[in-house]
C-alpha cells in the first residue's frame, strides 16, 4: 500500500489507522489459549493438603500482587495493569485444565511474566494445585 500521507485529508488519514487498527485489536481480544499438547497435560503432583499449602505460599509471594487474595484479578499490582488480570476461579469453572494453567504460568503472556526462569517445575505444578481451590471461593 503506498500512502502519501503529506496530501492525504484527514478523513483518509483516519480510515488508514482504523484500518491498520482493527486487526491489532482483534487480535489483542482474543482468548489466551494453551496449544492443545498444552492443555491435555496432566498434573504430575497430586492434589493434597501438602501440594496445596505449598501452592498456596507461592501464589502469596508471586501471583496475589494483581490475582488478589482470592483470584478474581483484583490484586492492587493488577490496578494499574491496562488488561485486567484474569479471575482465575471463572476460569477454573469454565474448564480450563491443570495443563492449561501450567502452560500460561510457565509462558506468561504481557502483562503476566513467565514464571518458567523463577519457579521450578513442581513449584509451577503446585501453584495450579492451590488455583483450583479458587473455583470455590
């Protein structure tokens, strides 16, 4: 597309950052979604009263800062975010799965980091253990 924008009209000028805009939005609106490898990975540690207290220490200490102490994406880090930290509960009883949750903590997405350089393995695993009691929250 060659444009010159010197003698384009304002109205032309418009159309073309509308344009150029849309799919930049429609691509920011969508879905983050896990590839499916992803998300049918199972959780390799067991759901227990151990895992989770150990899930929930680490959630305090990385995630609640824009999560909230609940999840609901209400963490005063998450306040002056320009997307809104997801409610993790709401996703949880929309079916998002362990493998799921894992690949976003481990991948991260902007605003969220990626947690695969600060958090072993097990660590990411037991976070998703403690999130799923969020759902009941």
């Amino acid at each position: 597309m060659n444009v010159q924008l010197s003698r384009s009209s304002p109205k032309t000028l418009l159309a073309l950052v509308l344009a150029l805009a849309s799919p930049l939005a429609l691509a920011e609106s969508t879905d983050w979604k896990a590839p499916p490898t992803a998300a049918n990975r199972p959780n390799p540690v067991p759901a227990n009263a151990n895992t989770i207290a150990l899930g929930q220490k680490l959630y305090v200490s990385n995630c609640m800062i824009c999560h909230g102490q609940t999840g609901r994406g209400d963490g005063p880090g998450g306040a002056a975010l320009e997307k809104k930290p997801a409610d993790l509960g709401t996703r949880i009883k929309a079916g998002e799965t362990d493998g799921e949750l894992f690949w976003k903590i481990t991948e991260g997405r902007s605003p969220m980091l990626s947690w695969k350089g600060s958090l072993t393995e097990t660590q990411r695993w037991e976070i998703v253990n403690y999130i799923k009691t969020l759902a009941g929250k």
